[in-house]
C-alpha cells in the first residue's frame, strides 16, 4: 500500500468478487489512479485477495468486503467518490448509495449497462465516462516478493474451477500432463485446498509424483510467484488464466459457459480453446459445460506446440481458435 496524504480526498472502488474479477478490473483501477493522483485510492474486496491487492501498485487502502450483505464499515460523508466496479444491481448499488459520497461513478443514465462486452472494457468504459481514461489491455501487476515453490519455469496445470460448469475432465489433464512431462518439462498441479484431491488424482494419472501437487499447499501470493515464473500454464477460464494474463505466461485456456469474447485473455501468448456453437452458458452448472467438454487433449497439445517455449516480450494480438 502507499503512503499518501490520510487527510486526502478519499476514493472507495467496490469489487466484492473473486481472483479472475479483480484482475480484469486492474485496467479501470489504473485509469482512476492517474486520473485521481490527488485522492486516497481505497478498494473494498475481500480480505483474502489482500496479496494481489498489494500487486496493484498505486493502492493506499483495502477494506474487506466479503459480499454485499452488509453496508462497508466507513461513516456516511467519509468518501468523496464511489466507484461502482461491481456491478450494476440493487445490491451493490445500496452498499455504494449508503457511503453518501459526493460523486458517484456507476452504470445509470450517463453510461448504460451493457450485455456481452468484454469485461475489461465495460469497467474502463464506465471510468473513461466519468473523465478517466483508460486501457483495458494494461493488466500487468507488479511479482510477488514470495519465490515460487518450485522455480525454474516449470509448466502449469490448473486442475480447479470454482464451478463445476468449468471442470474439465480429470482424465484429459492427465494426458495433457503426462506428454508434457514427457517431453522434458517439469509439470506442476495447482489448485484450492478443496481441488487438492482432484491434483492428486490426476498427477496420478499422468504418473506424476505427490511432491508436483501443489493444490492446497501454497499461499495466493505463491500461487501468483508460480505463475509469474512458469514456462507455460493450462487452465480452464479461472484466476490462474487471467494471472497468466497478468504476467504474460504463455497460456491455452479453456472455455466452457462464459464466452471468450467477454472474458478472454488481452493480447499476448495466449490461445483460447472452447466450442461456441456447443455452448450452454450455465455458470453455476455442477455439470462441464458442452463448449469445455468440446475440447479434447489433443487440442490442448496442440495448442501448447503453439505457444512460445519461452516467454516472448511482446505479441501482437492474442490467438484464438475455436474446436470444430
């Protein structure tokens, strides 16, 4: 966090969500932070999102916001701009209204919500009305100063979603790890403490040994060093893919009810693999969504064959292929 002046101006963003929500907010976070150098930038998210909070740069508070249950903690009058970054219903609009800030930055009369827009679009959009300009391609955030628990530019396997909609077969992650152990890359399983038996399994699968599990073992910020430092990452459309985003680690992400043209990657080594005509767009499904199911193994080899085998600086526009 930053050290600006307590007595400034204050400015509360609200983002109450998880991983991947945060990190496609960062473009809007940015465009408020040049356009108000003079205010306190203060982001309400939850607590536990603290480490990548910190990755932000530019950030001088955090108050934990678990949901939108209840009003933040902060007296009527103390904020002099509400920025809406969450959304657009009545939930969020009460937990915004009751700061009684001066200026309200939100979804309304002046900037309507749109449906179907790339997400990091629609939060630039939104600031960029309200005279802060923005990229939403700028998604970079700063390393941890944690090391990576295994170091080396090992490859990255994702095995977890938070939704059974985005769950890609055990059995195909394990193929996919086992020709990428098998050509000489050092494969690492990642995931929550609840997807650690999910990790184990298909390392066993791929006849990969327990110490390359690191679901359930590792801290946010050693998540976000180990994809920071990877070769290359696979995962399905979760926060591990828009890290990867982050960092500009070579990524194949899969796409099951959310449509890349909403939620795909920025410009970079990134390939897109989904089936759009096969799409149900159940998010909350405990069912793969037909769009992830559509992809098979060989298509995500395919696609790491693709990618740079090291981190490229820089290129021009991301790849992105649909499965037929």
């Amino acid at each position: 966090m930053s050290h600006r002046d307590p007595d400034a101006p204050r400015l509360l963003a609200l983002r109450a969500l998880k991983l991947g929500d945060l990190l496609v907010a960062v473009p809007a976070i940015r465009a408020i932070r040049r356009a108000r150098p003079d205010h306190r930038l203060i982001l309400a998210m939850p607590e536990w999102l603290r480490p990548i909070i910190d990755l932000i740069g530019g950030v001088d508070e955090h108050h934990a916001a678990p949901g939108l249950d209840e009003p933040l903690p902060i007296a009527p009058g103390r904020i002099d701009t509400a920025v809406n970054l969450h959304g657009n219903g009545p939930e969020s609009r009460a937990v915004i209204d009751a700061l009684e800030a001066r200026a309200v930055v939100a979804h309304g009369d002046r900037v309507p919500w749109l449906d179907g827009i790339l997400e990091r679009r629609r939060w630039v959009r939104l600031v960029e009305a309200f005279g802060m300009p923005g990229d939403p391609d700028e998604v970079r955030i700063e390393r941890p100063s944690v090391p990576p628990l295994v170091g080396g530019g090992a490859a990255v396997v994702h095995v977890g979603a938070f939704y059974g909609s985005r769950q890609w077969p055990a059995e195909r992650f394990g193929v996919v790890a086992e020709s990428l152990a098998s050509e000489g890359r050092r494969v690492v399983f990642t995931g929550s403490g609840a997807e650690r038996a999910r990790a184990l399994d298909v390392a066993r699968l791929a006849g990969l040994p327990e110490d390359a599990v690191l679901a359930g073992r590792m801290s946010l910020g050693e998540f976000a060093a180990q994809i920071a430092d990877a070769e290359l990452v696979v995962s399905a459309d979760t926060g591990a893919a828009h890290l990867a985003s982050a960092y500009g680690t070579p990524s194949v992400v899969l796409f099951g009810p959310a449509p890349p043209e909403e939620w795909g990657p920025p410009p970079g080594p990134h390939i897109v693999l989904t089936d759009a005509s096969q799409r149900r767009g159940e998010t909350f499904s405990e069912e793969p969504d037909p769009a992830l199911l559509a992809v098979t193994a060989r298509d995500v080899l395919a696609a790491v064959r693709d990618l740079p085998r090291r981190r490229a600086p820089a290129i021009p526009q991301a790849i992105r292929r649909s499965t037929a």
